[in-house]
C-alpha cells in the first residue's frame, strides 16, 4: 500500500533480533489487561468476551489487509461462518462440546476464507473492494433465506454447549467464557506471531510492498494470497464460533457489511501491519462505543465520528503504530 | 557451442504496430551480452517478451532448448530465468538482509514455511552475507530499503538476482538513475556476477556497455541490425544511421 521514500516503519518483529522477549511482553500485557478486565469490570464479562470475538475478527483482517494489502469491506462473512457453523452444529447436530464448536467454526472459517479469497483477488483495487461488498451481502442474504438452519432474520437461538471440559459450565456472568475467550486469545496470539515472522509472512509483507518484485523472484502472489485467506479464515471462525458458544445466540449482524465496516476501522485506529495494532485497536474502539453510547445515547456516534478522523489526521499509523514510533524516537535520543 | 538461452522470430504487434520484428538471438553460459538501442527501439518490450509479461504474436523463447514461450513469468523465474528492472522494485519496509534471505528462501522452495526465521537458518544467514558483503551492502543489513541511497538500492537489485541463481540474467539499464561518478560501483558488482552465468544487459551508458560486454546487439525499430563485437559497432554504417539518421554521413565526412 505505502511505497512512501523514507519510512522507517513499524515493520513488526524481525529486524528486533529478540522477538521471543516481545511475544512474552505481549502475552504479559494480554494476560495482565485481562486480569483488569475480570476485576474492574465483573458485571461487564459479556461485553469483554465480545471484545475478544472481534479481536479475532480483527486479527484475521489484518492477516490479508494489514500485512497482505488486500482491501476488503466483506470480512465479517468468515466470522458470521465460523459463527453460523458453530451454532448450527449445536442446535441442529447436537455437537454441543465446545471444543469442538470452535474447531467446527474455525473449519467454516476456512472455507469461506477460501470462497470469498477466490472471488475478491479477482480484482484489484476499487474493482476488489465492491466484490468483497458483493461477497458479505450474498453471505447475508444466504443466511438469511436458509432460515431453517439459521433461524433467518430472527437469528438462531437455542445454543446450549456443555459445561467446557466437562468440569466448568458456561455460568450466568460469563466468567467461564471469558477465561475461555483468554486462553483461546493467548494461543491465537502465539500462533500468529511466529506466522508473522515466518519465510512465509516475510513473503507476504512484500507482496504487500511489491507484487511485481515477488513474481519475479518466481513466487507466486495468488497462491499466497490465497493461502493467507484461508488461515485469516481459521482465526476469524474461530472468533465467531467463541462468540456463537459465549452469547448462545447467532444473528445476522455477525454477517453484516456493518461488521465488516467497523473491523477494518478498529484495524485502521489501532495500526494495520501489526498483531498488537490490531489488538489495541479493536479494544478502544468498542470501550470507546460502549463508554460514549451510555453517556450520551443521540450524539455517541458523532463523538466516535471525531475520534476517527482525529486519528487519522494526527496518527496515520494508529495509535499502535504512532505510539512505537515515539517510543522508538525517544529510546533513539536517550540510548 | 550450445545455447542455454534462444529468441527464435520473436515478434510483436499492438494493432497494425509492428514493436517487435523477428528478433532472433541466442546465449552461451558465460556470455555477456549488451542490446543497446535508440529510444523507442523496443528493447523494453523485447525484455517483456522474454520474461512473459508481454505475450508475444509469435516466436519461440527457449532455455536449454526447452520451449518457455507458454510458460507463465513465475515458472520462467523458476527455469532460471531472472530480470532485474530499470526503475528498483523492492520492499520499501523491508531491510536489504530481508530480501537477499526471502530470495534465498524463495529458491531453495521454503518461501512458504509458516514457522520459524530467517535468522535462525545459519545456511541461509550465511549466504545472505556473504552476497551482501560481496556487494558491499554488509553494514546496511538491517536498514530499510526505503531510508538508504539510490545506488545502493541499484546494488540490491543485483543481490537479488545473484540470490535466485538464474541461468540466465536480464539487467533493464541497471545503472538507470546512477550519478555517472557512482557507476563503477554497479560495474564492480557485475563483475562479481558468476563467470558461467548468461548475462543480457540494455544499457544507455556505453562506458559501461564497452567494459562490459564481450558482445553487442543493437535494436532499431524492433529489430536486429547489428550482431557482433563491440570493437566493430561504433564503425557499422546501419547501426549509425539508426542513432544519428542523416548526420552520421555529415559525421563520416568530418
């Protein structure tokens, strides 16, 4: 996307030389806000729990737009698949163990990563982002008329999974599924973070950077691309399956070009490029929401509107990004 | 004598624009060829045709007697053969190490491994510096592209192909936007170039071109009009008339 002259980037990782330091710091900082989380906020588990289904879809949108330059306003369709699937799987199967919900979202993750990869890197461009709009309307209209599995425009409700183990029930506070949510958050993070840093993500940086360099080093950018769509769709099914089995409800919404819309925006405020971006990004936007929705319920999303553009203007980079950036400036100046 | 690298009757046309016209050339392993041409004389294109991001109307392209000409740019990379390009198409995030690591990487067929590092590959970190260091770009390893000098991206561009280990290298004016003070550092770097290695180079600058090739094809109007040794180019009255029109017999005369 950016082929700006100078930049010395937040290109994550590599150029560190210690990045096992940096996955514990993050794993640390993950660990510890969730521990705030949990004691600051008890009465409001359901809504940290929702955060962390849309950090996985926020993470899987920047695996193909942050690090892949691939611009999609569709990608909720991988997290309303892994969701759908998940509760379908339960209320219509009867797989109500939830290990193997998430799996089974993670798989439908997957294959809508690969449908709907297969159709936008058709184009390029404008061309690209209508066909991702054309693909998460037709996964919505999709659900929408199979509303014997899904429960049309009603949702799909009657979720029930097992207590999780065996050993912990999915309690009326969302503690377990918050604890869940963690854990499942943790994993994800590790596992992405050595994919990032992989031949593999170092290839897909630069067919973000330079397609054409990559071809002619006799790469090829489309299987790549491609291949990165089905693993974004892994982590966002996954997202939608923890959010199928922690609300035990399955919406539309989940499948909403709105959905779409606001991920790559908490993509943008926190930094696309970098895990942690992702992250932060997904974390003030929706506090931010549900701070400024409760305090001022006509004029919420203006203030959300203003907050936006102050940091796209101020901190192009988000705040994520801007923020590295001012600490590497500052570690510069005071070695 | 034979051929790892053959253009046989390769010709282009955009409508009733003949750019290509049964160009015809081959390579021996070692060969360092310079196509020089006027403006406008379709060398660009001819490269194009080559690599396969131009189709050509029709013509064969060969590698080792292998017919390439249906073969898609990337599986032509993959027979060995590598361009470089006139203006630098690299990673603007990424550090020169990166790039030198992700070619290695990419032609040892590991560029899809989802786990572990470069860094962590002593194979790979080795090789990397020591074409690096070959190149005289060992101290800016771990700078961005994007914060170095121009002629030092040049260089990078050479590292890379060295990197992929073609057997045959195209260099589009691989001094392009080289101060002329600064050029004898790309002409040492191709002096590194592997002595069997095929090299077919278009460049404007003739003090290079001289140096450089052992022999010289000149374009005009997409097609050949002259094959042969530097020595006799500048004497051959088609190849004057092509760069000067009606005063290269003013010249003559003078």
């Amino acid at each position: 996307m950016s082929a700006t002259g100078i930049s010395t980037s937040a290109a994550p990782a590599v150029r560190t030389g210690r990045p096992w330091q940096r996955d514990l710091i993050g794993v640390a900082v993950i660990l510890l806000a969730s521990i705030g989380g949990y004691v600051l906020f008890p009465d409001n588990l359901a809504l940290l729990t929702r955060i962390i289904a849309i950090m996985f879809l926020v993470l899987s949108l920047d695996l193909v737009t942050g690090y892949c330059g691939v611009a999609t306003l569709g990608h909720a369709a991988l997290f309303g698949a892994g969701a759908y699937a998940a509760g379908i799987a339960a209320v219509t199967f009867g797989i109500t163990e939830p290990l193997s919900m998430i799996a089974i979202g993670a798989i439908a993750g997957a294959a809508a990563g690969l449908v709907s990869g297969v159709v936008i890197l058709r184009g390029h461009g404008l061309a690209q982002l209508v066909l991702s709009i054309a693909v998460i309307h037709l996964f919505h209209e999709a659900a929408n008329k199979a509303s014997a599995y899904t429960g049309g425009s009603d949702g799909l409700s009657g979720i029930a999974p097992d207590p999780l183990l065996g050993l912990f029930a999915f309690d009326l506070w969302g503690r377990t599924a918050y604890i869940f949510g963690i854990v499942l958050l943790i994993a994800a993070f590790v596992l992405l973070r050595i994919l990032v840093r992989s031949p593999f993500g170092m290839l897909c940086r630069g067919i973000r950077q330079d397609p054409v360099r990559v071809s002619a080093m006799g790469a090829s950018v489309k299987a790549s691309l491609i291949r990165m769509y089905v693993i974004s769709g892994v982590v966002a099914g996954i997202g939608g399956a923890l959010n199928a089995v922690s609300t035990q409800v399955v919406g539309l919404d989940s499948l909403s070009f709105t959905n779409s819309a606001e991920a790559l925006v908490m993509l943008v405020l926190g930094g696309a490029g970098s895990l942690f971006g992702a992250l932060a990004g997904t974390v003030v936007f929706m506090w931010f929401e549900h701070v400024v929705s409760a305090a001022n319920p006509f004029h919420w999303l203006t203030i959300v509107g203003a907050l936006l553009i102050a940091v796209v203007l101020f901190a192009p980079k988000g705040l994520y990004g801007t923020a590295a950036d001012l600490a590497r400036r500052f570690a510069r100046s005071n070695p | 004598m034979s051929a790892v690298f053959a253009v046989e009757r390769l010709k282009k046309s955009f409508g009733g624009l003949d750019v290509t016209r049964d160009v015809s050339l081959s390579m021996a392993r070692g060969d360092r060829l310079a196509l020089i041409g006027p403006n406008g004389a379709g060398k660009t294109t001819f490269v194009n045709l080559v690599t396969g991001h131009l189709q050509a109307s029709s013509g064969r392209v060969l590698m080792d007697g292998e017919d390439i000409s249906r073969f898609s740019p990337m599986r032509r990379v993959r027979a060995g053969l590598v361009r470089s390009f006139q203006v630098t198409r690299l990673f603007p995030e990424m550090t020169p190490g990166e790039h030198v690591a992700l070619a290695i990487l990419q032609r040892e067929g590991k560029s899809g491994r989802m786990a572990g590092n470069f860094h962590a590959m002593p194979q790979v970190m080795r090789e990397m510096n020591g074409i690096l260091d070959t190149l005289s770009l060992g101290a800016l390893a771990s700078v961005p592209v994007g914060a170095i000098a121009y002629g030092q991206q040049r260089l990078l561009e050479i590292a890379l192909a060295m990197a992929l280990r073609p057997k045959v290298l195209l260099l589009d004016e691989p001094a392009a936007g080289v101060p002329h003070s600064d050029t004898f550092l790309i002409e040492n770097a191709l002096a590194q170039l592997p002595d069997d290695l095929a090299v077919l180079m278009i460049e404007h600058d003739m003090d290079l071109v001289f140096r450089f090739a052992k022999r010289v094809v000149v374009l005009a109007a997409g097609a050949v009009i002259f094959d042969g040794s530097p020595r006799d180019v500048t004497k051959d009255a088609r190849v004057r008339e092509a760069y000067l029109g009606s005063y290269a017999h003013a010249g003559s005369a003078a």
